[in-house]
C-alpha cells in the first residue's frame, strides 16, 4: 500500500471512530436528557415507527450506496442517473409509509401514531435524496467532511428535539429529532460534495450497478429477517420478561458494536475497490483490518465477557443479574461476528453480490437452526445457539470467498486464531481477578478485572507473532495521527 493511500485510509479511520464516538455520546445524552421529558409510551410509538423504517431504508438505498463506491470506474452521468433512481425509491417507500399509517394505526391501536408514521416517512425522501451525495463522499475517502456532516446533523438534532420536549411537544419532540436530522445531513451532504445531478441520461448506463445493488439488498433483507429469529422465539416460548432480560443484554453489547464497525466500512471499502487490480496490496489490507478490528474491538469483549457480573449490575442493576449469562454469550458472538466482518467488506468491494446472497442464505439457516435448537435449553440457550452461529459461519465465509475471489485465507484463519487466544486469555485473567475481589464491591471486581484483563493483552507482545502484529497495528495508529503531506488525501481520477 502506497503511503499516500495508507495515510488516507487511517487518518479515514480516526475521523470515522472519533465521529462514531461523538455520535454514540450524543445518543446517551439523549437519552438521559429526553427520557426526563418524555414518558416510555412516547419511545414506544417511536419503537414501532421504527422498526417500519429500518426495513424500508434496505429497499430505500438499494445497495446502489456500495454498488457506487466499489464500481472501479464511475462516470458523472451514472452518479447523476444513481441519484435519481434512489430519489425515486424514496419517494414511492414515503409514498407507502404515509399510506399505510392508518393501517398501522389500527393494528396497533394507538391513533397516536398515523400522524408520527405520516410525518416520518419523509425520511425516506430526505434520505434518497443524499444517498449518492454520501456515496461520492466516500468513493472519494473524503470521510473528514462526512464525519463532521454526521456529527453536525446528530447535535443540532438533540437540541432542537430537547427544546420541542421542554415545550411540551411529547412524542412529537421525537419526530423532530428524527427530521431535523435527516435534513441536515442531506444539506451538509450536498454542500460537501459540491455537486448537483443533471437529468437522467440513458447514454450512461447503470444496468450492472442495479444488478449488483439489488443482490446485496436482498442478503440485507435476509439478515434482516434472521436478526429478529432470536427476538421472536424469546417472545413466543419465553414471554415479555425474558424478552426483556435478552433485549437488554443485546443492547449492552450488540448494538454499541454495530454502531462501531459499520461505519468503517465507509473507511474500508473505497480503500478495498482502489486496490481490485493490486492482489498482493489488497490482500495485505484484507488481512492487516482483520487484526486492526479483531484487537480493536475483540480485546474489550472479552473484558466485557470476563466481567460479565459487574458490568450488568452497574449498567442495569441488581435486577437484572439474570441477563449476565446472556450478555456473556453476545461478548463472544461479537468477538466472532468481528472476525468475519471483512469478508463482508470483500464480497461488496469485488462486486460479488450473487455470491453474498448464496452465502447469506445458506448462514441465516445455520442461525435459525442454532437459535431455534438452542430454545430448547431455555433463554441461556437461545444466547448459545447466537454465539455458536458466528463459530460455524466464519470459516465458511472464508472458504466460500476463497473459491470464487484471490482470498489470504491462510493469514486470515493465523491472524483470527491469534486474536481469539488473547481474548481467550484477557477474558479469563479479567473473570478470575474480578470473582477474587468480588467481595469489596462491583466497582473494585469491575476495575481490578478491566486491569488485569488489559495488563495480559499488553504483555502478549512478548510473543513474537504478538510483537509483529503490535508494530503493524502502532504503525497504522501513527498514520492516523500524523500530520498528512498536501497530497495525502487528494482523491484519485474518477
């Protein structure tokens, strides 16, 4: 990998982590600060408006966001002919948001929510209108400006949310956070890009960027049904209460881990598409990200697995000490689900769509037949059978890429079983120190633990294969950091 390049996709990184951060503080301030303002059955109504939008941004973006940023070369004819086909699935999902609300009013019983419906379903409009603003930006590593686009749009919401609360707007405090933000990320959006799209022009075609879009936004609809299995067999053979145990555990640990690695994926697939045509560099990249995200992210789940105990007596309670055993299982299935995230990125940057729906069939499957036999061993067992799904469906994820793309899998499977030693190792030192001191307290087992925990993943460089991966993973915090030549960051032709 050139310096130039190297130095654009890490100083991309520390962009995209400290915006991510930025954005996962501003969400626990609002949080805090709205939940004394607004009562539980407003953000029930905002729950279950939500989840409608959820499925419909997969069809909204059409994978044509990826399909755009990996395409090797992409004219301006075709940017603009992507900007109006996504603008156009935004309005026709508004149009169907606003014209089943009544019917959603109806199933749910809560007149409340039509108009909530109504309103938020020119999210999809403001949404498909920046989709291919957004995807410039990122073709272009310019992930500076998307950061402070993100961050900006996320602030300005809360405040105005905050002061339509303070008013006594209710629920509808909420509708603004969520329309405020969508427009000023699409604002922020077109002026960073500086761009505006002419009409559409059959002479440049975008028939294989569909093509491409529509495989990868069907795998996306199908891990979308398979992510709510666990929610629906927890409800139907287990009941609320039990619901609520799991959700809470998944909340502590899946979706802080969501919020994390899915935006580096703006960082890792523009860099990934550049290299297509440079096996050696591109595969040095695959393999040097799954070490950066399997230590990144892998060494504070196993603290989190470790201390399992503390972590949810602090954070939710002594009430909830039965979701410690769950909160357990998800550290590991985010420890496994990590390691196999760049395959993910390799299929989107090849263009290998068909094959990601083939794969993504085949592993959602494997999911429902780990959760659905898991539910026989009671709520516990539904935790396992998520855990166990990643330890089946990573080394085939791996084999499968192998036999349609170039794939480093023998460094890929070295530098995975490196990474699952030390977390084994740190969230085993963590849980032994931390029941040691249990007695003086969950803050004291908490910090012991955390400390021994980290103190063995920093000795690991003792080991030479440690000590290689160390210099790699500093070397790339030294990029991030340093200060860029003028041409570092200058996007490439085309």
């Amino acid at each position: 990998m050139t310096s130039s390049l190297a130095r654009t996709a890490a100083r991309g990184t520390l962009f995209t982590m400290l915006a991510q951060l930025a954005r996962i503080l501003l969400q626990l301030l609002s949080v805090v600060v709205l939940a004394r303002l607004l009562s539980p059955h407003d953000y029930g109504l905002l729950a279950i408006v939500l989840v409608l939008v959820g499925l419909g941004e997969i069809l909204r973006d059409f994978g044509l966001t990826s399909a755009s940023v990996q395409a090797p070369e992409l004219s301006r004819g075709q940017r603009d002919n992507l900007f109006w086909i996504n603008a156009l699935i935004g309005a026709a999902l508004a149009l169907a948001m606003l014209a089943s609300s009544w019917a959603v009013g109806a199933i749910t019983g809560e007149a409340e929510i039509v108009g909530m419906v109504q309103w938020l379903a020119l999210l999809f409009l403001l949404n498909g209108l920046a989709t291919q603003h957004r995807a410039d930006l990122m073709r272009a590593v310019r992930l500076r400006a998307l950061a402070v686009v993100d961050v900006t749009a996320a602030t300005l919401a809360l405040a105005l949310a905050v002061a339509a609360a303070a008013l006594g707007a209710g629920f509808w405090a909420l509708v603004v956070q969520q329309l405020a933000h969508g427009t000023i990320a699409l604002l922020g959006a077109v002026i960073a890009g500086r761009w505006l799209p002419r009409r559409y022009d059959r002479a440049h075609p975008v028939r294989q960027l569909i093509t491409f879009g529509w495989n990868l936004v069907a795998a996306n609809l199908v891990q979308y049904a398979s992510r709510q299995v666990d929610t629906l067999v927890v409800a139907g053979q287990f009941g609320t209460s039990a619901l609520g145990l799991y959700n809470r555990a998944h909340q502590v640990i899946m979706t802080p881990l969501g919020q994390v690695r899915a935006p580096l994926q703006s960082v890792a697939l523009p860099v990934l598409s550049r290299l297509q045509r440079e096996p050696a560099r591109f595969d040095a990249y695959v393999s040097a990200a799954q070490l950066a995200l399997g230590y990144g992210l892998g060494i504070p789940l196993a603290l989190a697995a470790g201390l399992a105990e503390p972590v949810v007596a602090i954070m939710l309670g002594d009430a909830w000490m039965d979701a410690a055993p769950i909160l357990r299982l998800f550290a590991v299935a985010g420890i496994l689900t990590t390691l196999s995230y760049v395959g993910y990125w390799v299929y989107v940057a090849r263009g290998l769509g068909a094959s990601l729906l083939r794969y993504t069939l085949v592993t959602s499957a494997i999911k429902v037949a780990c959760i659905v036999g898991g539910a026989w061993f009671g709520l516990v067992g539904v935790a396992a059978g998520f855990a166990l799904h990643p330890a089946i469906a990573w080394p085939i994820s791996l084999l499968w890429l192998s036999r349609v793309t170039p794939l480093p899998v023998r460094s890929l499977y070295a530098g995975a079983a490196r990474v699952l030693a030390l977390a084994v190792l740190v969230g085993a030192g963590a849980w032994f120190a931390g029941v040691a001191v249990l007695d003086a307290g969950r803050w004291v087992s908490l910090g012991v633990g955390a400390a021994v925990g980290l103190g063995l993943a920093v000795a690991a460089p003792i080991l030479p294969a440690y000590r290689r991966d160390a210099q790699s993973l500093l070397a790339f915090v030294r990029l991030m950091v340093a200060r860029r030549s003028p041409s570092a960051d200058a996007p490439p032709a085309g």
